[in-house]
C-alpha cells in the first residue's frame, strides 16, 4: 500500500515508466497502436474536410477564434484559443485552418479511443486463465474499433467543418481510456511471470483523470455523460488503497480525493479567460461573463435548459428511435456483437462490463433528453460503448474457437473493407466535400440586400452565424447592420450592438431601457411581468424600423413577423421581405441564388439544413413570383419553374 510520500512520488513520476515489480516481455507499443488509429482517420477527414462556412455555429465560432471574443455558452474558452493559434498560422484560408483543426482533433480522438478499447481488452484477456489471444491481435481489434468509432456520423459529421465536437471527443475518449486504466487489477507476485508488462494504476492516473475532466467541463458540459463511469472507476480504485480493512475511508484515500479535486480546479481554471476577456469588451461578447452570476449562467448554458424534453415519454420516443440509427450508423457486426459483450464480459471482469453498460445507459437516455438539431454529436459517448462492448463480444467468442490465429486472420481479414464499404455508404451524410451550400446561401443572401440595409432575422443556423464570419472577418458588407431578434430578448446583446454598429441603437434609447428594465427581473429570476416584456420587445423593433426607415432600407427574413413592423409595402426581393423599397427593385427576378448547387446530389446535399435552404429559397421564388403577378410583370413563370424543381428536388431527399 501507498505512504503519504509514496503518494507524491507517483505524481511526479512519469506517465509511461513501469512499476517496480512489473517483469515480463512489453506490451506492444501504445504510440504505434493510437498512430495506426488516428492517421487513416486523418486522412479520410482531410479529404472530406468542408470547403467553406459550415451550418449551425461554424460561422460564430470562427469569428470569435479570429477577433478572441466570447462564443455562445458554454464558452468555449480552449477552442477559442486553439482556434487563434491556428488563425496566426500564415497559410490558406481561417476557415481551412479551422476545419483542419477539427479534423487533428477528431482523428487524435480515435487513437485515444483505440488505446481505451485495447485496455477494455486487456482487462478481459489479461489473466492467466484467459490469455487466449495475443497482445499483438487485441490491438488490431482496438484499431479496427476505433476505426468504426471514427467513422460513425457521431464523429466523422463533426470532424470536417470547424466545430467545438473535435476538441471534446478528445477529453471524452481519453478520459474513458483514463478511467479503464484506474480497474486494472492489483496483480499477485505469482502471476507477474506469465503476463505481459501491465502495470497497476496509480494516484498519478487519478490526477491527470482530474485535471483532464476540468479542461473538458471548461470545454462541453455533455462530458457528464461519462462521469457516472468515471465515478465507478474511481471509487473502484480508491477502495482498493485502502489501509485498514476495517477503515471506511482512510487518510491515504483523502488526500489522494483532495489531489484529484485540486487537479480539477486547477484544469477548469482556463475558464477564467471568459470573465477577464469579456471585462474588456471583445467584439463578441456572448453572454459578458463579466460579472459572477452572468459568468455561472454563461458556462452551465442557463438559457438552453428549455431544449431539455419536457417529459419521459418524449426521452423514449427518441431512445426507441435511436436503436435503428446504432445499427445503421455503427453497421450491424458490433451492435450485434455488442449484446454478446454485454453478457460474456461480466463473468470475465464485471467492472468493466459495468463500466461500459453505464456509459451506453447514461449517454444515450441523456443525449436522447435534448431537442436540438446537432443532437448527432451528442451520441458519441453511447456509441462508443456499443463499440466496446461489440468488439469484447467478438474477441471473447473468438477466443473460443480452436484454431484462433487462422479464425482470427479469415474473420478480421474482411472488417477493413466492411469498414471501407461502411465508410463509402456513408460519405454523403458526412463528408462536406460538396457543393458548399451553406456559404452559397449565407453570401448570397448577404451580397443581395441594398446598401445600407438593417435587417432583422432569426436564422441563427443557416444565415445569421456565417454572416458574422463574412462581416468581421471577411469584411463583406459592412455596412449592413444585422440585428437576430432572438438575441435581441437578451441584455447583454445590446452592447454587442453597439460595439458591431455603433449608433445604430442611439435613436431608440427610451425605448430599449424601458424593455431592459423589465427584462432585468427575468433574468434574475425575480416576479415579472411577461405580458409586457413581450409588448416592449415589439415595441422596440418597431421602433428601431421607423427610426432609420428615412435612412437605411429594412428588412427581415421570412420567419421575422412583418406585422411588427405596420410598413405599408413588404416585397420579396432575394431571401428577405424588403418594406418600401424604391421602384427599381420591384422589377425582375432579383438576387435569388442559383438554385443549381442546390439541385445537386453529393456530400451534404440531404441533410437537414440543406433541405431548409432549398425550402427558404423555394418559398421566395414562389413569393417574388406572386407579387410579379400581381404588378403584371414578367419572369413569374421562371421563378415558379425554379421553386419547383427545388420542391421536386427536396422531395427526393425526404424519400432517399
């Protein structure tokens, strides 16, 4: 058992030096095992890699690594300054930079991985009276796990466009692999003969567990999904170094608790980049975490507990729905594999089994909890322990069978090209090498408005995002203002207002402290009066239109209430409703997008928000085209035609 000096000595001591004690030949080599993991993956993501502005945050999140601002919650406060590092990097394009950083990510996430299933394997194989299969062929298996892993559209979808996901399957899966390391078993003197070099965990594991899951809480609060696991490990652990058998929990075990708390605190520190940098009043500025109570809502996503399914009926429906996409996305051999896993591995080592079954329940009950449109991501945690518990399946029941290197070689010699094919089926839902539509939409849609336009809009995920990438970092169209009316029910967005369009808010000053002030009791969970809050919400909008009416034009997007506004004449013209625009833009087809790339079959050409844009523009055709008719114009019927093939076209998607 450990002294308190021995305690310190582990902490200091290298990660990788063996315990003393520990003979017999060396494992093959962990480096070689995570490198023939990662570097495939690598590759495919490379070639796969987006060519312009992704969807959702990808904009924003680009913008705030560019100016060093603040992201939408949790902050993100790591990736932001990764993300600088890669923009100083003088070579291509930001957004290239930044999508090669989330491929680096994901693919250094699959060798944690491959390292976290060749433990789950070594836990299973490495006794003495179930070594069947040999080190060398438990590391293949891990690979070709991790393989399958990194290919799931949990992971691949995330590692091709600039994204927060990369970064965090990097503290999920080495957190997994940490927290596998700490149920190793303590290893009699008498077995240390016939095993291969597997030394005991050690305060050192704890330690570095500890300040790995602070850096991953300051990154994505979704690593809760694997803190019941890493409860289980550690607990196992801080069992085993007990010092009394009659002790319930000794000094040793404290101290080493107290290590583990100090290590945590000390890699969530990062998050104290929010409050210092918003105290500075960075461009971007979500949230201003500058004071204690905006910082506690901004990192735990205080305005995003409304995404969370109201009722357990909702978190089934989505579970029962969710089993169908494991076996499509996973293939069939480790799902199946996985319910033989499930089984075989508790008699082997139950801790392990219970480790993985606990990730699968928590991950895939809780992910199946959220109602958002990126919800993938968050099933990358169950997946990989469908994976874990499919490849221990399979390993243990090849074990059984006589003649296990020539099984093993006729049975493992057809996975990789089952991944290949896997992979190639799913290469248009994941790979982002097609026509780059988001970019397409969000430029055009930009590039299209009259000069000086003022327009509100709430298309946070096609539009809205990118063209803060396109404004402050391109510098295209300054001098349009955009304001996202759902941020403009938030406080601290009128700063950020001021600081993206100074004056812009200068004519409406009365009229945005009387909505902050009722907006104040809001957002400090006090007695408020929500009738109002919403009158003077509108009321502003109306009157930040009228006041520069005379001076820019105005415009909304088309899920914006144009009632609000009480213009005399909304017009379609491009992808907004334009009040009163001048004569000469009442004519013609004006700036609609091509609906060419939009047409086309390829690489992100199905999926949610590309049938959301052909929808949009669809829409708008059909609108400019009716008010075309309506003033007896011609062009009508060219646009009617467009909206139909679009129609046609998404149609098309929604059977495929």
């Amino acid at each position: 058992m450990q002294d308190d000096a021995g305690l310190w000595r582990n902490l200091t001591r290298p990660l990788g030096s063996p315990r003393s004690g520990a003979t017999g030949p060396p494992r093959s080599p962990l480096w070689f095992t995570f490198l023939s993991a990662s570097l495939p993956l690598l590759g495919v993501y490379l070639f796969s890699l987006q060519r312009d502005l992704g969807t959702i945050d990808s904009g924003e999140l680009a913008a705030v690594c560019h100016t060093l601002g603040i992201a939408h919650p949790s902050g993100y406060p790591l990736y932001t300054l990764l993300g600088r590092l890669a923009a100083l990097i003088p070579w291509g394009e930001l957004l290239t930079r930044l999508h090669i950083l989330s491929a680096l990510l994901s693919a250094a996430a699959a060798g944690f991985t491959a390292l976290a299933l060749r433990e789950t394997l070594d836990l299973l194989f490495k006794q003495a009276r179930y070594q069947k299969i040999s080190d060398q062929w438990l590391a293949r298996l891990s690979v070709l796990g991790a393989w399958v892993w990194g290919l799931s559209p949990s992971v691949w979808e995330q590692a091709v466009v600039n994204e927060v996901y990369g970064l965090h399957f990097v503290f999920l899966s080495l957190s997994v692999y940490l927290g596998l390391i700490l149920l190793r078993p303590s290893i009699p003197a008498a077995q240390r003969s016939v095993l291969l070099h597997y030394p005991e965990a050690d305060s050192r594991h704890l330690a570095f567990l500890g300040y790995l899951l602070g850096l991953g809480f300051s990154h994505h609060l979704s690593l809760a999904f694997v803190l019941p696991s890493l409860g289980l490990a550690a607990g196992y652990y801080l069992y085993r170094r007990r010092v009394r058998p009659t002790a319930r929990f000794d000094s040793i075990r404290w101290k080493i608790l107290l290590t583990l708390i100090i290590f945590f605190m000390f890699g969530f520190s990062v998050d104290l980049y929010l409050p210092l940098r918003a105290a500075q009043e960075p461009l971007l500025n979500w949230g201003d975490p500058s004071s204690w109570a905006r910082w506690v809502r901004h990192v735990s996503g205080w305005q995003y507990r409304v995404w969370l399914a109201p009722g357990s009926d909702t978190v089934i429906t989505n579970v029962l729905g969710r089993i169908p996409g494991i076996w499509n996305d996973l293939g069939w051999v480790l799902p199946v594999a996985a319910v033989a896993g499930l089984i075989l591995s508790w008699r082997r080592r139950a801790m392990a089994a219970l480790f993985w079954t606990i990730l699968l329940a928590v991950g895939l009950i809780w992910a199946a909890s959220y109602d958002i449109k990126d919800i993938q991501s968050y099933y990358a945690a169950s997946d990989l322990a469908v994976v874990a518990l499919g490849l221990s399946g399979l390993a243990i029941l090849l074990s059984r069978i006589r003649r296990r290197k020539v099984i093993l070689t006729f049975v493992m010699l057809p996975v990789a090209p089952l991944i290949i094919f896997g992979a190639f089926l799913r290469w248009d839902r994941c790979a982002a090498d097609g026509p780059p539509l988001p970019g397409l939409y969000a430029r055009g849609l930009l590039e299209g408005l009259p000069e000086k336009t003022l327009l509100f809009s709430r298309q946070w995920d096609t539009c809205v995002s990118a063209m803060l990438y396109l404004q402050f970092v391109e510098e295209l169209r300054p001098d349009v203002a955009i304001v996202d009316t759902e941020l403009l029910r938030r406080s601290w967005y009128y700063p950020q207002l001021d600081r993206m369009y100074p004056g812009l808010l200068d004519p409406v000053r009365p009229q945005r402290d009387e909505f902050l002030t009722d907006l104040a009791s809001f957002e400090a969970g006090r007695p408020y009066d929500a009738v109002r809050i919403e009158t003077r919400y509108q009321a502003l909008q109306k009157a930040l239109h009228q006041a520069w009416v005379q001076r820019r034009p105005t415009a909304v997007t088309p899920e914006v209430d144009a009632r609000i506004f009480e213009t005399s004449l909304p017009v379609p013209y491009g992808m907004v409703i334009l009040f009163d625009p001048p004569e000469e833009l009442l004519s013609g087809r004006g700036p609609l997008p091509l609906v060419e790339p939009f047409l086309a079959f390829g690489p992100r050409t199905d999926d949610l928000m590309a049938r959301l844009m052909r929808h949009l523009i669809s829409n708008m055709a059909v609108s400019r085209a009716q008010f075309l008719e309506e003033r007896e114009a011609p062009g009508a019927s060219v646009l009617l035609e467009e909206a139909g093939w679009l129609r046609r076209r998404s149609e098309m998607s929604g059977r495929n």
